[in-house]
C-alpha cells in the first residue's frame, strides 16, 4: 500500500486490488477509519493478523466478502458495527458483538460464531445461512 495521509478519512475503500495481507503500518494509517471495504481481495486474516486490528477503534463496518478467509477472529473490535464475511471459507468467526447489528455471512462452510455470552445484541440484519450459531 502506498503511503496516503489518511487521518481525517473516515471510508476506504481497498476492494479488488489483490491484497494479500495488511501490515501493521497499513492498519496505523487508518487508526480514525469508520468503514474499510476489503471484498474481492486474497486476504486470508490469520488470527496475527487481526489482533493488530486493536488500533483500528472507531471501526463501525468491515466488508471482507469474496476473499480466502477460514478463520476470522474480530474480538478486538468492539465498535464494529456491520460486518459482511460472505462468501469465504470460514469455519470459525469471533466477534466482540457490544457494537454489531448487522453480519452477513453466507455462503461459508459450516461455520461456528462465537460472541461472548454476557454481551446483549440488537442485531438489525442477520444474514447466516449453513452456520453453526454458539452464543
């Protein structure tokens, strides 16, 4: 990624640029971003990946459809809001879920989410087909 003064940008948009991973200056540089767009990428997110995601605090929608994502651990992120995973090859999802109202992911394996069992969700849009809800 190519260095972009970033700080009052409150959308991204990174869909289509086969994007493999985001580096931990990539993710500094979008610490006030509200909505980061990542579908149709080659992104797989490990778990060492997405802890970094700790600085990206104001995030309120992720969009990561259409990428090689299996395991999708977004604990860290407890403004976000909407969250679009569709279409990957998840088994497992993670998710603070004090914030979320609106996940969309169909169209994975069977996959299990986990969300902590004393958060409340109010939950707008839920879209979840062939996965596995653990609460």
């Amino acid at each position: 990624m190519t260095h972009v003064q970033v700080s009052n940008v409150e959308v991204v948009s990174l869909a289509g640029n086969s994007i493999e991973r985001l580096s931990s200056d990539a993710l500094a540089e979008l610490k006030y971003t509200k909505s980061i767009d990542l579908r149709l990428n080659e992104l797989t997110l490990p778990t060492t990946d997405t802890l970094k995601f700790v600085v990206l605090e104001r995030l309120t929608h992720l969009d990561v459809r259409d990428n090689h994502i299996s395991e999708l651990d977004l604990h860290v992120l407890r403004s976000l809001e909407c969250l679009n995973c569709e279409r990957n090859s998840m088994v497992s999802l993670r998710l603070n879920g004090t914030s979320l109202r609106c996940l969309s992911a169909a169209e994975n394996r069977e996959c299990s989410t986990f969300l902590p069992f004393f958060c409340y969700i109010d939950i707008l849009f839920f879209l979840i087909c062939r996965v596995l809800f653990i609460g």
